[in-house]
C-alpha cells in the first residue's frame, strides 16, 4: 500500500513466492550493465592488441569488479525489498546513475590508470544502496540488525575508496594496484559480516534467474565480434575465408557457452549461506570469462581483418583460450563439483585444459576450440540427462 506522500513500506519479500521474475526496472539496470561491460571489454581488446596485455588484464579486473559489484549488490537487495515504489524507483535511478558514470569512468582507466571518474560514480552507486539498506532498517524489524550492518559496513568501505585513491592520489601503478585490491577485499566482506548473523530473505529462484540474464549480457560481446569477423569477410581483397571461420568459430562457441551454463542449474540453496555467497562470488569470474572471450575474438579478428594494431597469432588464440576455460573453470566450481559424481565430476576441468592447449596450433586454433567447446556441451548434456 502506498501513502499520500509516495511511500510505500520497504517490507521483507516472501522468499517463497511463487511466479517471481526480473521486473522491468532490474532489466532496465541490466542495460545500464551492458554499456559498461562493452566499454571495459573493448578496452580489453585495444591494451592487447597494443601490447599490453598484462595492464590491460588487470585493468579490466578493476573496471569489472566496479561493474559486477554494482549489479550484484543490487540484485540481492532487490531479490529481498523490491517492492517497485516510487522511493525504490528513485533510489534505483541514482544507482544506476552511478553505474553508468562508473562506465563513463572506464576509457580515462585504461588510458592511464585515472580512477578518479570511476570511484566517483562508483561512490555515488554506493551511496544509494546505504539508503536502501537505511531505509530496509526501518521498515523490517525483524532483519533491522542486518540491514544496519549493511549500511555501516558500505559506508566505512567508501570513506576508505575516497580517502585512499581519491584524497591521497597514490604515485605508480603498483601502490594504486595494491589500494585497489584491499578495497575489493573490504568489499566483498561486508555481505558476509553482515548476514552472517541473520541472512535477509532473497528469493532462490529470482536470484537464481537474475545471475542467468548477466551470463547472457556478457556472451553478447562474444556475438558482437562474430558479427564483426562477418562485416569484415564482405570486404573485397582480404581474408575473407579466414574470417568467415573465425565468425561461425565464435558463434559456435558462444552457443556452447550458453549450453553449458543453462544445461543445469547450480545449487543455490537459501539455508546455506557460506555456499550461496560462493555461488554468487564465483559467478564473477563466469561474467568476466564470458566477456574477455569477446575481447580476444576481437583481437584475433583485427590481426586477420587488418584492423588497427595486430597481435602476436599466439597472443590473440591465448586472449580466446584463457578466459574461456576460465568460464568453464567457473561452472565447474559453482556446480559441476557439487551435482555431479563419478570421473566426469571434472569433466569441463579437462575440456578447459584442452581449449588452452588448442591455442598453439596456429590458425587451426579456433576452429578446434569450437570443436573443443561443442563437444563439451554433448558430453555435459549426456551427464545431465542421467
């Protein structure tokens, strides 16, 4: 029920309720998430391509973190509190106002380690969630400890962003480096302090679905340069048979990844909270994993398209072949490990190990990647049909 002043009571969500989906304001927030995993894989894909890979590696960790933090706090909140007011409605505007500054923020990253538009944005995000947890405080007494928690421990951690890379402005990239990952580590502890002692009532299946639709969002920069590696075989007098296969090379695998992830459904269990903070942390490396895959295609295609700078034939196969078996590597940590029994348990362990070894084999690479990948999904879906 709302108010005459707009308000309506910010009551815990039945975590038992049936026919729960993303609404439109969360797809909305997705859409804010695109523009800014677009932005850090493509600056993935350019610090390769240039050379730098190693740089450009970390620096996409730091934007990604920033990206996949400002979702996933969100949808755990929303999971439990959404109640789609016109308070909640505002709040969610501001923070995805801050996500979209935080995207805004990730060209000056890669261009010189400039964090300053970024933490802003980041901060601004942030602060929206201390008032949504504020404003949870007041209208759920029963989980108002937790929620307090939540807005301290968020709070305190953004005193440390400012003061640590914003006041102090720290000299070389190592020492911003170094203060970065401490605040990543402050981070992700304040969900496991504060529901340590009463876990808020996120729903199994909301969740469960809204970490399904990210997967999607990020196997779309996957597509994007296989729509690339198209657009450019149409040209006259180039590589075009070898772009082609480069094309069909990463649809197929983009279709595998897909598989692989949909073919089953982790075990998301809402009375076990160490192995649901598990589930959701460890999805972070499937989302950048599926992301980076794109970034390498990208650069594999420019090297044969003659586009911009070339690298190394072997660094762009590894740019391909290392975050994939990441991705594979992720799945098999938030599920296969825990569903399956028997010597196929590890089985996408083996198929990621294969993938990096394909990445010697010149330009054959891709292609048995693909193989690689497709014969993953077979093998998996016989599992998950036992």
């Amino acid at each position: 029920m709302t108010t005459k002043r707009g308000w309506r009571p910010f009551g815990a969500r039945d975590p038992h309720e049936t026919h729960r989906v993303s609404t439109p304001l969360e797809l909305l927030f997705d859409l804010v998430i695109v523009i800014a995993v677009a932005s850090a894989a493509e600056g993935l894909h350019h610090a390769i391509a240039q050379g730098h890979a190693g740089m450009g590696i970390v620096t996409f960790a730091m934007a990604f973190f920033a990206t996949w933090w400002a979702w996933v706090n969100f949808t755990w909140f929303a999971s439990a509190y959404d109640n789609d007011g016109p308070i909640y409605r505002l709040v969610t505007c501001w923070i995805m106002a801050g996500a979209l500054t935080i995207a805004g923020g990730i060209p000056r990253l890669f261009a010189g380690l400039d964090l300053s538009l970024a933490i802003l944005g980041y901060v601004v995000m942030r602060a929206g969630m201390i008032v949504f947890w504020l404003i949870a405080a007041r209208s759920d007494p029963v989980h108002r400890s937790t929620a307090r928690r939540y807005a301290l421990g968020i709070a305190l951690v953004q005193v440390y962003w400012t003061t640590a890379l914003m006041l102090l402005r720290p000299e070389g990239q190592g020492a911003v480096m170094a203060l970065f990952g401490l605040g990543v580590l402050l981070e992700l502890a304040v969900p496991l302090l504060a529901e340590r002692r009463g876990a808020t009532p996120w729903h199994q299946h909301h969740v469960t679905e809204r970490h399904g639709l990210l997967v999607i969002i990020v196997l779309g920069e996957v597509l994007l340069a296989s729509a690339a590696a198209f657009t450019l075989s149409d040209r006259p007098g180039g590589h075009s048979a070898q772009l082609v296969v480069l094309a069909i090379s990463a649809l197929a695998i983009t279709f595998a990844m897909w598989w692989l992830y949909f073919s089953q459904e982790g075990p998301l269990d809402h009375g076990r909270f160490a192995s649901a903070f598990q589930w959701s942390y460890a999805h972070a490396l499937i989302y950048a994993g599926g992301a980076a895959t794109g970034a390498g295609f990208s650069v594999v295609i420019d090297a044969v398209g003659g586009e911009g700078h070339h690298a190394p034939p072997l660094t762009g196969n590894l740019a391909v072949a290392v975050p994939l078996a990441i991705y594979m590597a992720a799945l098999w940590l938030v599920r296969d490990r825990l569903v399956l029994t028997g010597p196929l348990r590890h089985g996408l362990l083996a198929f990621a190990a294969a993938i990096v070894g394909a990445a010697f084999l010149g330009e054959a690479a891709l292609p048995v990647t693909a193989v690689i990948a497709v014969a993953a999904v077979a093998a998996r879906s016989r599992v998950s049909c036992r």
